[in-house]
C-alpha cells in the first residue's frame, strides 16, 4: 500500500486494488511522505473518455455507482486536489479532419454545453471540435491556469482512420488551416501539419504550453479494450488503414517524447484489455462503470508519482464554505457565475470587484461572513443586491454613488453590523433601503 503525508497529523491510504476497495478518506495519520498534488487543480482534456468529468467540481467527490462519479474525482479524492475541471468533447479527434467539421458550444466559464447537431444555447460561443484548435484550448483552459493538465485523446482519430503521420512531426512554415491560431498574436508564422495524428498531437501539446505555461502538461496514452466483434476474441480491432488503437498509443509516446512532454501510459497499464473489457466497459468504448473508473484512475495516480508539479504554484485553497454567487451584466443581461476562489473573495470576505460599474443585480454567496470597504461603489447600473444569511459585518461606503439601487435583501436572521452605506444626498429617496435590521450609519 502507498501512503501520502496531506497534513501533519494525518495520512492518506491508497489501496493498490482500487478496482475492489474503496479508498477510506477517515484514516489519515502523519506518514512522513510528501503528496506534491495536494491543493493543486486538475483539469482533463480530451474526447467522451474525458467527458464523463465535465463541469467544474469540488470536494467531496463522490464514489459510488453513479454517473456523478468521474474517474477524475477518484483521482482528486486520492491526491489531494482542490477542483476538477472537466474539459471533454466527446466524438472529438485531435487531427483536423475535414471530412467531419464540427463545432461545440461553450459557456462562459469554457464548459461543454452541446454541438451543432442542436440549435446553440443563448449565451454561449461555438467551436471546433478539434483537439488540436486554439480556439478550443483557449476556451476550455482558464488563462493563466497553472494547475495539472491531464490530456487524452487518440480513440477518435483512430476510428476516423487519422494518417500516423511521422513520429517526428513536420512543421510547415505558413500552415494557417487553424485560422483562430494564425490571426492570434501568439501565432509563430506556422504550425505542424494537423491533418495527420502525430502533427496535430504537437500541435496541441505547443498551443496548450503557450496558453498555459505555468501549467504542468501530462499527455496520456488513449484506452486499450476494443475487441474485434467480427473475429477472435483474442484480436485488437482495427480500423479501415489496418491500424490498432495501440499504434495510436504507441504515437502518443513517440510525439510525447520529441515535445519533452511527460506521458502516462494508460493503454499499456490500466488493465483492461479485449478479454476482461466486460468487467470494466459500460459499452463499445467507454469505461464507465465503476470498475473501469476506478482502473483508469489508478493507471493516472500510479504515473503522477514519477511527475512532480512545476514550482511557483500557487496553492488553491480550501473554501468549502462558499458557496456559488453570480453577477447579471446591465447591458446583455448576461448571468456570471462566481464562487470562493475567485480573486475579489478573500477567505469570507467579499472585497470590491472590477465588475460592479457593469452589473445589474448581484448574489453574493453563502460563506461569505463579511463584505469589503466600498464593495459597490461606482455602481451606477445596480438595482438589486441579496447578500447571505451568513452575513455578519458590512465595511464602509458600501454603495457609494449605487444610484439605481432600489433593492437590497438580507437573507441573514440577525442583522450585520455595517459601517456606513455611503448614501448621499442624491440617495435620499433611498433612505427606506436603510431599515431597522441594519446597524448603518447614513
């Protein structure tokens, strides 16, 4: 069994048959191993493997027999990470690949949110379904992240019968076919040859590293279990240019190596092959189940013990006290959501954030205990504020020059102690905002 030191009077106990134990998060004591993962965020990315993590996630992350379960959260509840970001697009490939030109819907914060085959959701900005897209990347992987990225692709480009291309990928000077990378101002006057498997996986490892370069990149062999339905239930499937997934796999390390870029053989090590599948697949391809969840997951655990995170990091705290908040822009009435880790929250305090001269109506989260000094001032499209019932202490100037602001609910029971609401003269028939449940100073 593997332990990991999480904090000085516990210890983390990974079971090294994941597949049929589960991990006990209540026997933590002090081991004298550094977990370098702890408090860090993980964001996957990839196709429908990927997908079954999608969203944003926090702990605690469930492990039962449900489709809330991803093997991403298996991984976080073992290592210690803070948030999981899924990023997955299923039926994606890496390769640009013009016969099947598709494009993805994404939500503000870079979450799938469906395809093409529907009409597109309101406030949501469209894609290509490539892996290999800036468009994609820039989308899906929060600027300036510098948490652990764990890439997977390869099954899709193996069923599309992508060309191998070299193991040592061609750049071409001018190649602008992904036009988003070639009009942005990170373009390099080229790009590798994307219209073949290994060209588009260094592509996607060079626009990642551009994006994120405090991140640390992990790329990951794609899933082995396909078994020939057709033939020997001993025989790997192959696709139409005679090539197994396991070429595939093979090319993921090659193109891996020539990048300088980590990679976790999950092929050749999760277990899973043409004879057991049925003990891990829900279907044809994908593992999830929980079997096969829990088998990824420790193929991914057992590479990250020989990769450590990129220095400098800062260490995502924990926040599980916060809950989610939201902002609604006046002009587009778009809706934003927010929770403690954004960067105007403090611990529980809500300081004053760059948005207020844009919002209308403002939810400030539970968790949040007290509210900073001019929070609001210069507000001068807001009309409605809900702070939580946890509410205890509002600072000075609160609503300075807050001239549309007609509503102001507290959902607390007892009333929080406020500085100053900063109302002026011109908020004077406003006065009735400031009841008997606030001790205010006018």
């Amino acid at each position: 069994m593997l332990q990991f030191n999480l904090h000085n009077d516990f210890k983390f106990t990974v079971q090294p048959k994941l597949n049929d134990v589960p991990i006990d998060l209540s026997e933590l004591e002090n081991d004298g191993i550094l977990n370098p993962w702890q408090g860090k965020s993980v964001l996957t990315y990839g196709d429908s493997i990927s997908a079954i993590n999608n969203g944003t996630r926090y702990p605690p992350y469930p492990m039962d027999d449900t489709w809330n379960t991803s093997w991403a959260g298996i991984i976080a509840n073992v290592l210690g990470f803070n948030r999981v970001y899924g990023r997955g697009v299923g039926g994606s490939s890496t390769f640009w690949n013009l016969g099947d030109l598709w494009y993805w819907y994404a939500n503000s914060e870079g979450e799938y949110v469906g395809d093409d085959d529907d009409p597109q959701p309101p406030n949501t900005t469209a894609h290509p379904q490539f892996a290999c897209s800036w468009s994609r990347i820039t989308k899906m992987i929060p600027a300036n992240y510098e948490g652990l990225i764990l890439a997977m692709t390869g099954l899709n480009d193996w069923g599309a019968n992508a060309p191998l291309g070299d193991d040592k990928p061609m750049w071409v000077n001018g190649n602008n076919m992904d036009t988003d990378w070639a009009t942005s101002p990170q373009y390099l006057g080229g790009d590798f040859n994307i219209t073949t498997f290994s060209g588009a996986m260094a592509s996607m490892m060079m626009k990642i590293q551009i994006h994120a370069p405090n991140a640390t990149f992990v790329n990951m062999t794609p899933i082995s279990g396909r078994q020939n339905d057709s033939g020997s239930p001993y025989d790997q499937m192959q696709n139409s240019s005679q090539l197994l997934i396991l070429d595939y796999a093979q090319r993921v390390k090659d193109v891996s190596q020539f990048m300088s870029i980590p990679v976790i053989d999950v092929f050749g090590t999760w277990g899973v092959n043409q004879i057991n599948r049925a003990h891990f697949m829900a279907d044809v391809i994908h593992p999830y189940t929980l079997n096969g969840k829990k088998a990824l997951a420790r193929a991914v655990i057992s590479g990250l013990t020989g990769i450590y995170p990129s220095f400098g990091y800062d260490i995502i705290p924990p926040n599980p006290t916060v809950g989610q908040g939201y902002w609604i822009n006046y002009n587009t009435e778009v809706q934003t959501n927010f929770d403690g880790t954004s960067e105007w929250i403090s611990g529980t305090t809500f300081n004053q954030p760059s948005w207020r001269t844009q919002a209308k109506e403002v939810f400030i989260p539970e968790g949040i205990v007290e509210t900073g000094p001019g929070v609001f001032s210069g507000g001068t499209y807001l009309e409605k504020v809900t702070l939580p019932s946890t509410i205890t202490t509002m600072s000075m100037n609160q609503f300075s020059d807050c001239l549309a602001l007609l509503d102001l609910t507290v959902l607390a029971t007892t009333p929080p102690i406020v500085g100053s609401f900063g109302i002026n003269n011109r908020w004077a028939k406003y006065k009735n905002l400031c009841t008997s449940r606030f001790c205010c100073c006018i």
